[in-house]
C-alpha cells in the first residue's frame, strides 16, 4: 500500500536534505529562501503525515520551514536520538546564521525538549512549539500507565503484527475530532506508519525515558509555546500543558477547546496565527539570508510602540495590518487567556445545582422575541450588555441558564480579585464558561465567534451604595462598542431586576472602609491578596438578616425576591465609524446605556404594577399541583 509522504507534500519543497548516518534526515519542505529557519520534528508517523499544510502556511508568513523524516526502521532510544539530530540541527542554525524554531508534535516534543536543554545544541535552538506532548505518556493516559505499570509494553513483540494494525487502524479515528478533518486524511491516516514501528515508538514513550526529568525542562531557558487539545482523547494534553508551564521558565499555553489530538490537521487551526498571537514571532533573519522578504513578513505585535497593552488597541494595530475586518481573517483562534467553552453536560450540571433557586425565584423573561435569530446573526457573536445586581451572583447562573435555553451559550468574566491568592472562585466559574477579565479577553472571545456577558458596571454595581438600586452605574469608557463594531458583533442590550431588592446592606463598603482600626485592617489584608485590587472595588458589604436589622453573619440574600430579565433589540454598528474620537462610539455607547436603563425601568413597572407572583408565598403557592385546579 502506498505511503503517504508527509512533509514531501508540502508546496516549494527542496530535494536537498542533511542526512546522518542511521537514515534520519532534515529537509527544506517549504519556503527555501525565506531566512527564519523552523523545523518540525514530527509526531509517532515519523514523516510529518499532519504538517505538510501548516508548513504552507508557515512559508506564507516568513518561514524557511525544514521538517525531519525518521525512516520506519529506526529503534534508537529517545535520548539516542535527539544526540543524533544535535548536529543536523546545528547546521540548519550555521546555514542561516541564527536559531532554529522547534515545533514538535506529540512524540516529537520530548526530543525538542532535549535537543533545546542540551549545553551542545541549545544554543542552536531560538524557541519551541509543542503540540499536545507526548511527555509524560504514562500519566497522560491511564491505559498507557497501567499497562506500563504491569509491564505489558515488554511483551508488545510476541502481539501478531494483524493485531497490532487492526488496533492501529481503530485507534486513528479517536485521534481526529470528527467534521474536523478532511475524510481522505482519515482513511489514510492509520496507514502511515507500520505496526511494528507503532509499538516500538509507543514502548519509547510509556518508559521512564519517555518521561523528562524536572531538572532537565528546567535546563530550557528558550520561550516555550505549548498548545493543548482539549478534545484530545489520547493524552490529557490540557492538564500536561499545565505542568509543563510550571517547570519550564519561559512558557505559555494555550488551549484549542474544540480539537483532538492531531490538532494540525484540522480545518481552521492556523499555526503560525497561534505562534504570533502568543508571542513566538517571525524573527528577524540575518541579512544575507531575508532576500527581499522583509516587506512580506511583518506582523503587528499587539501594541504601537508606545506602550499600549489594552483590547482596543491591539485590534486596532491588527485592523491595519490584515487589512478591515480582524473577525474574518483571525478564525478561531483560541488564546492562553481563554478556557474551554462549557459543554451540555456542564449546563445539565448547572441546571440541576439551580433547581431549588430556580423554583424560589421563578426568573421572568421579557422579550424573548428581540433575540437575534440565526439569519439576523449569520454566525456573528452576540456581545449582552447589561446591569449587574447586588453582589452579583443572585441572578448571574439563572441569566446563562436561561440564554442557553434560548439557543445561545453565553461567556461571562470573572474579575481578577476571583483569582488571588488561591481564591477558589475563578476556576468554578471557568468551568462553566467565565472568563478571567483582562484587556483581551472580550475580544479574543469575540473574534473567536463566542457571545459574550459583559457588565461594564462591573464592581461599582456588585457593591451598589443606598439609592442606587435598580440604576446603570457605568464607567463613561466606550471601549465596548468599539470592540463590537471592529469584531462585528451585535450588541444586544438587557436588564435585570431582583438582586438590587434581594441584598439589603447593614453595613456597606464606604462604612467598612471607614471604621476605625478595622478599616486599615481590612485594606491591608485586601494589598496582601493582591496590591492592584482596590478595597472600594473589592470589600462586600455586611448584609441584612432579613428584616431584623441585625448584621448577617454570611452574605445571604435579606429576602428572596423575584428575578425579571427583559431583553431589547439588537444594536448593529455594521458600517458605523467607530475609530478613537470618533462621536458615533459615543452615541452609540449612550444608546445602549439608556437602552438597559428603560428595560430596567419596564421591569420595575411590570414587578410593581403587574406581576401577581412578585412575592414569595404565592410563587409557592401557585407551583402546587391543587392550587391552580378549579
């Protein structure tokens, strides 16, 4: 059966190839000529069978990409190995006079790993790109480490080749995320590499070598992009890129929420998008080997050289460098920031928790009919912005719960002050789609096609004074609507009634902060946690025992007030001039604030005037079976 050729597909590949004397070899496969030398060392296929369209893609954007073939008879050990391509490696780096890129794939990344901790090679070594590694097989996945374990992997020789192949052949599929690959690629897929090669690498990986120690990943001084998988079904690549990050000294890691473990094949992951967006950049070549590519080569940096760090920002310097629309062209890209998107099964979950507060607070919702249908949208993102309530989360679950139920899976973000000092809120927030705030993230969303929750009230509405119930306490920054309009997003406004009359305060935050000796107190422990919080932005009140008067001892609810939800019609900036001093993001940011101040305004209406369920005791009643029998 013909194999298939790997790296060799790839357009503009060189027939000339460095070679060592057991038959491995590193050749020019795309983009001869272009001075930033990268070399992918490829995953258990041997070839670079997954690479052969990143490596197009790489040449596109600066890249001489270089890719290492290791015949299917090698059986060096992995330590073995990586000493035998130090050298092929260093004559990449002398041919262009600068360091090599590594990208490894899965079995490639623990020979990366040693090639660039290596006092002989490292030097020759610039950064590296690892994709879902096979670094810590045994762990990674339980089946490997138990067999490991029992020693199964010696007796792997004796299997019948037949055996061997059709467990090959059934294994490939689980690699691929399905409707994500190309058909072709995965009936051929499994045919790549022989068995008997199969498990010999395999046996590799599952051994104590396989596994590298502390010391040497933390002998690699070069930055480290790790890409995890979180639908890899192979490796538990997520929770490797995590620990991998924290014994190596530069790293960064980001997580692709919807694809398997050979993620390079799939359709719409761009790989040298991925490497530049985190910071592993086309380096600048030396002048003799750039040969008129400079002009061609240049990708902004997420700033303008002056400092700038914030969302608006970088979209704006990625606005003039891709030409228009920054959604279009950046795909789904995901980023270190963002964690996977919540599955049904996360919903079901959080359903189930909100039953009871569900059933106590009957959540209301207004204007269903204003949403967005899937033609209005036409796969566009959606940013809801609206009011936050008292302490925030009285009504918070029940909004996601409710927009899932409508068709829409909704990211909200978790303030920073979450995430400190172990703060164990973060991550349960993050596991039902939040994300930690920072100048990136709603746009990273949002270019990414995700809808967003946005409270640009933030903390001053969490933490509403008296008087202030029930009203739009709004930052005058319009941040938000440029971000929409340069993501071509549709903004739909919403509102939220309840929480404001739920939380009565004994004592609020200006008089906590106030008190004698107590209030210095709470301030430092607050500079403690995290200097950059502010206590004014970040202390709770003392709620109210109910009607008592008396100070709660836990921030609880005074009384349980009804939750009314009523959204208003989306707003389309399409076509709308919202660059910096421009009067038309001014107008529109007004339009949306005054648009969530008359829904509140309605709602409260609608609970005083209207409702015949405002109050607890005939909620109950009415949800009993009798009550509503003639």
């Amino acid at each position: 059966r013909r194999r298939a050729s790997g790296c060799a597909s790839a357009s503009s590949a060189s027939a000339e190839a460095i070679v060592e004397p057991m038959g491995a070899s590193v050749s020019c496969v795309a983009g001869e000529g272009n001075g930033a030398p990268l070399l992918y060392l490829p995953g258990m296929d041997g070839i670079g069978y997954t690479f052969s369209a990143q490596a197009d893609l790489l040449a596109t954007r600066g890249y001489e990409v270089w890719c290492l073939k290791l015949p299917a008879s090698d059986r060096r050990p992995l330590d073995a190995l990586a000493e035998a391509l130090a050298p092929l490696v260093a004559r990449v780096a002398e041919r262009h006079g600068t360091g090599v890129t590594l990208v490894a794939e899965s079995f490639g990344a623990p020979t990366a790993l040693r090639l660039a901790g290596s006092a002989h090679t490292g030097s020759a070594v610039s950064r590296l790109v690892l994709c879902n590694p096979a670094t810590n097989l045994s762990e990674s996945n339980m089946l490997v480490g138990t067999a490991s374990a029992a020693g199964l992997f010696q007796l792997l020789p004796l299997v019948p080749t037949e055996l061997i192949s059709w467990a090959r052949g059934t294994v490939w599929p689980l690699m691929l995320e399905e409707g994500r690959v190309d058909p072709k690629v995965v009936s051929g897929g499994a045919d790549v590499v022989p068995a008997d090669t199969v498990t010999f690498r395999l046996s590799q990986l599952a051994a104590d070598s396989g596994r590298l120690s502390d010391s040497t990943l933390r002998r690699v001084h070069q930055k480290v992009l790790v890409i995890s998988s979180a639908k890899d079904r192979v490796l538990d690549s997520v929770a490797e890129g995590r620990r991998l990050q924290a014994l190596l000294r530069d790293a960064t890691t980001v997580v692709l929420p919807d694809s398997g473990h050979v993620a390079l094949l799939e359709r719409g992951i761009d790989l040298p998008a991925l490497m530049a967006d985190n910071g592993v950049d086309v380096p600048a070549a030396p002048v003799h080997a750039r040969r008129g590519t400079e002009d061609g080569n240049a990708r902004a940096k997420g700033g303008d050289g002056a400092g700038r760090s914030n969302a608006v920002a970088a979209f704006d310097d990625a606005g003039r460098e891709r030409g228009g629309s920054t959604r279009a062209r950046r795909g789904n890209r995901p980023s270190s920031r963002i964690p996977p998107a919540p599955t049904d099964d996360d919903y079901k979950m959080l359903a189930t928790l909100m039953t009871p507060w569900k059933a106590a607070t009957a959540p209301l919702v207004l204007g269903a009919e204003n949403l967005p249908s899937p033609g209005q949208r036409d796969g566009r993102a959606v940013l809801f912005v609206g009011n936050h309530g008292r302490m925030g989360l009285y009504d918070l679950p029940l909004l996601l719960l409710e927009l899932h139920e409508l068709g829409f899976s909704a990211r909200g973000l978790a303030h920073r002050s979450h995430y400190a000092s172990g703060n164990p809120m973060g991550p349960i927030f993050e596991r039902f789609g939040a994300v930690q705030v920072t100048p990136m993230s709603v746009f990273e969303l949002l270019t990414r096609g995700e809808n967003v929750l946005l409270f640009p009230g933030g903390a001053q509405e969490v933490l509403k004074r008296d008087g202030q119930q029930n009203k739009v306490i709004w930052k005058s920054e319009v941040d938000f609507v440029r971000l929409a309009a340069k993501t071509d997003a549709l903004i739909v406004p919403f509102a939220s009634v309840g929480a404001d009359d739920a939380f009565k305060w004994h004592t609020d935050t200006d008089e906590l902060l106030a008190l004698p000796v107590v209030g210095d107190a709470i301030r430092e422990s607050v500079k403690m946690v995290d200097s950059s919080l502010q206590p004014e932005d970040t202390v709770y009140p003392v709620t109210q025992l109910g009607n008592t008067g008396l100070p709660s001892p836990v921030p609880l609810p005074s009384s349980v007030e009804r939750i009314y939800f009523k959204f208003e019609a989306p707003i389309d900036l399409r076509g709308i001039d919202v660059s910096k001093g421009s009067g038309a993001s001014q107008g529109a940011y007004d339009e949306v604030r005054s648009t969530v101040q008359r829904a509140l305004d309605d709602l409260v209406v609608y609970r005083d005037q209207e409702d015949p369920e405002r109050e607890l005791s005939t909620r109950m009643l009415s949800s009993l079976p009798f009550f509503n029998n003639p």
